[in-house]
C-alpha cells in the first residue's frame, strides 16, 4: 500500500513539475541596432505591447536596442543560432552577407513611393524573398520600415552624380552597396552602424546615407551639412525570429507573434508618416541644407547597372523585382 502511494506521490509531482513547466512564460529577446527614438525601437516597442497584451505576459519581450547584444551582424548570427530569438534588420543592408538574394532590394531608383513599397513587400514578391530567409536558418514574420534613403555628407551640396566624385561615403556591408557607391563617383567605406556618428563626428568618412527618420534618431545632422533627398532606395526591415525557438511555440501563440510582429509593423508604418516631416523640419532647423531636387535622370543613368554587381541575387530576381514595382 504504501508503494502505492509512493509512487501516485511521484506522479501527481511530475505533472505538477510539468504543469509549472507548461505554464512558464516565454521570453523573447529582440535585439536591434537602433537608439530609443529609432524606427526599429518604435515597431519593437509596440510589438512588445502587443503580444504581452494578447497572451496576458504568457510572452515576454525584452527589447535589447542600441546594439546591446552586438551589431547588426552579430543579431542575424545569434537569431541563426538561438542565442536570441528575434531581431529588427536592415534588409538589403547586413541580411545579404547571409541571404545574398536579399541585395535585389538595394537595386535604386526602382520604388519611388510609401505605397508602392508596401504592396511590393507585403505581396507575392515579399512571399518569396521570405522563402530565401528561411532557406538560410531564419523566419521573417514580416517587414517593418526603416524608409526611403538620403545622402547627407559634410563637404558640398549633391545635387548630380558628380557632387559625389571623391567623397568618403559610409556604406552597409555588403557589395552591392559598395558598387553603388562607386558607380557615383564617391569612395565606399564599410562602417557598422553602431559606429557611424562617430565616423562622421571624427571626419573617417565624409557622408552617409539613410532615412529621414534615421538621421534624426542617431541625430547625424549633429555632424553633417548637407542633405540631399534623392530616395535612392526603401529600406524594409526584415524582422526575424528563430525557427527552432518559434517552432516550440504552440499554434495559438505562433500565430499571435505573427499578428502582433504584422500589426506593430502597420502601427509603425503609419506612426513614421505623422513625424517625418516633422523631424525634416528639425533637421532643417539644426542647419542643414536640403536638396529637395536632385537630378534623379542623372543618379538613375549612372546607376542602371548596378544589378550585374550584385553577388547571389540571379538577374530574374531583378527583373521580379522591377515588375512588381511596376504593377503597383
């Protein structure tokens, strides 16, 4: 009798064990690159909101900005690994030293608006490039925004190609940004971008080029003169979680990450079109000057061959590309 009751003993504290264990929230790590007022934190934040809400804390994210948990290369090796179950990342920026299809999105001058961008990325084509991600060890649940992208420099105004012949212009690391570069006349220098301002500040480089957004978030206008709206690109934001640790999760709780991850997104999307003018407007106000009118002919003319420099992205994808950008 008493083996009895020694062993329904030992049952009932292993399904106690295991209903604690069942029962214990999951932590999300997210980590990004970018400052507390960057576009990155703003989509984190609210995704944060979102799935804690939902799953009433049976999720918890804990958001780790600024590059805390490393650089933007260091995010996509530790979502690879596990070592962090999500990141925020420039698409077409680190991502393609690891999805090289991904630099078909740094192709200029082929999305000119907000709305056109989005139907491209949120469509069959985003359906596929999330096919490459997931080929390389990682899920994209969606892509947020980072925005279309400028130069700033601290030299002269860039108003044609040529404004650019010998200037030290940081670039993300990866080819294809490089090649652009080149092909403006202007002098790439791979910098991460937990680094930049300091770079820019110390003169290791003359410009840069990113959003609206992100200029004032890292408050480069601090540090630089001249800003030139060409909107070579639109940077999307790929946000990525680790297959191993999402497939532990039950169905109900996958699908609230997806939502929440595609809501925050939506969220921020629309959160960037109340400020951006108004951040252009500090900008200017900081003393910088502002191209407004660039000889966009000239930039695109000089540039229309960028896409035979681009590692592991096939010439279809290209063109996949430019026709679903012309669809829109």
């Amino acid at each position: 009798m008493k083996k009895i009751q020694i062993a329904m003993l030992s049952i009932f504290i292993i399904l106690l064990y295991s209903s604690i264990s069942l029962a214990a929230p999951v932590v999300i790590k997210l980590a990004h690159a970018g400052s507390p007022e960057h576009q990155y934190n703003i989509g984190a934040e609210e995704f944060k909101k979102l799935v804690e809400e939902r799953s009433n804390k049976a999720i918890t994210v804990n958001i780790f900005p600024q590059g805390q948990l490393g650089n933007e290369r260091d995010a996509i090796e530790g979502v690879r690994m596990g070592t962090i179950e999500m990141t925020t990342i420039a698409a077409a920026g680190a991502l393609p030293s690891f999805v090289p299809e991904m630099g078909v999105l740094g192709v200029p001058y082929v999305l000119t608006s907000l709305q056109q961008a989005y139907n491209v990325l949120d469509g069959r084509f985003g359906e596929e490039l999330n096919k490459y991600i997931e080929a390389k060890g990682m899920i994209n649940l969606c892509f947020w925004e980072v925005g279309f992208r400028h130069f700033t420099n601290s030299v002269r105004p860039i108003r044609v190609p040529d404004d650019l012949n010998g200037l030290k212009i940081r670039v993300q690391e990866s080819r294809g940004w490089m090649e652009f570069i080149r092909l403006l006349g202007g002098i790439p220098t791979p910098i991460p971008f937990g680094e930049l301002y300091s770079a820019l500040q110390q003169g290791v480089v003359d410009g840069q080029e990113n959003p609206i957004a992100t200029i004032y978030s890292m408050r480069y206008y601090e540090v630089q003169k001249h800003l030139t709206l060409d909107g070579h690109t639109y940077e999307a934001a790929a946000v990525l979680v680790n297959p191993r640790f999402f497939s532990r999760l039950s169905d109900e709780h996958k699908a609230l990450v997806k939502q929440a991850a595609i809501d925050a997104g939506a969220y921020q999307r629309a959160r960037l079109a109340e400020i951006n003018q108004e951040r252009l407007d500090i900008i200017r106000n900081a003393g910088m000057e502002v191209v407004e009118n660039p000889d966009l002919p000239a930039f695109q003319k000089a540039t229309e061959d960028l896409y035979k420099h681009l590692d592991g992205v096939p010439e279809e994808l290209v063109q996949k590309f430019k026709e679903a950008a012309a669809a829109r």
